[in-house]
C-alpha cells in the first residue's frame, strides 16, 4: 500500500512538473527578445537574436506561409491567425516544452519571432525552425508563383 502511494504521488509531481512546462504565452505580441539565448527575432538588433524576414508578394503567399508553418516539427497548433498576424505553438514531443513563433505581416514583408516560453537555452531549435520556414517558404511559396 505504501509503494501505491509512493508512486501515486510521484506520479502527481511528474504530471504537475511537465505540466508546468508549458509556460504562459506571449504577453504582448511581437515583444523584443529576452537576454537569453532561447529566442530569435527579425527585428532584433544583436548577433545572437537575429534572423533575417521573409519577403512576401501577395495574400496567397501569407496563405501559403501559414500552411508551410503548420507542417513544421513540433506539433503546431495555430492559436492567433488575422490577415496581419499570427501565433503557432509548437509543443516538444518528450518534454511538451511550449514555443511561440509569430508571424507579422507588413506591406512586402513578413518579421518572424520564434521563442521558448521556459528555460534559458533552447539548443538552437527556434532558429532552426525559423530557418526551416524560411527555406519552406521560398520553395513552396515563393517559387512556385
């Protein structure tokens, strides 16, 4: 009976704890980066938070950028979408660590900014995500017009 509740409550503790890896969303959109490196940004200023925007021609190719982000790892859940905006939550398989990655869309142009909602390093995976969309992006939405 003690072994039950031994493992019933570490169990408990388990879920909270990954649970809690979720983290809170965006307060604002399309806010600067935080000073650790689990974040990149198209209007970031830094080395270590920069990564270039996307160009963009028409609607179809907003449509377009939105479904290539929708097929990225990570299993993306689209939780904001407006004609100049938007949020994807991509959630870790093993973890289920949260992040943000907002599109904002502007006259010819798209700025990009991928984040970890927890942690301090994120091992790279939001610039490569990023980098991913981009080159998505330029096969499937750019050079197929």
């Amino acid at each position: 009976m003690q072994k039950r509740a031994f493992t019933t409550a570490a169990g408990l503790v388990l879920t909270l704890g990954l649970a809690g890896c979720m983290g809170s969303p965006p307060e604002t959109e399309f806010g600067p980066c935080p000073s650790s490196p689990n974040c990149v940004s198209s209007k970031a200023s830094d080395e270590e938070h920069i990564i270039g925007n996307l160009r963009l021609d028409d609607v179809s190719d907003w449509s377009c950028l939105l479904e290539q982000a929708s097929k990225l790892p990570g299993e993306p859940r689209i939780v904001v979408q407006r004609d100049d905006y938007a949020r994807i939550e991509y959630t870790s398989k093993t973890m289920r660590f949260v992040d943000d990655l907002e599109l904002k869309r502007e006259p010819d142009t798209v700025q990009i900014r991928s984040a970890s909602r927890l942690g301090y390093r994120d091992f790279g995976v939001n610039r490569e995500r990023v980098m991913a969309l981009q080159a998505a992006h330029k096969q499937h939405c750019l050079d197929s017009q």
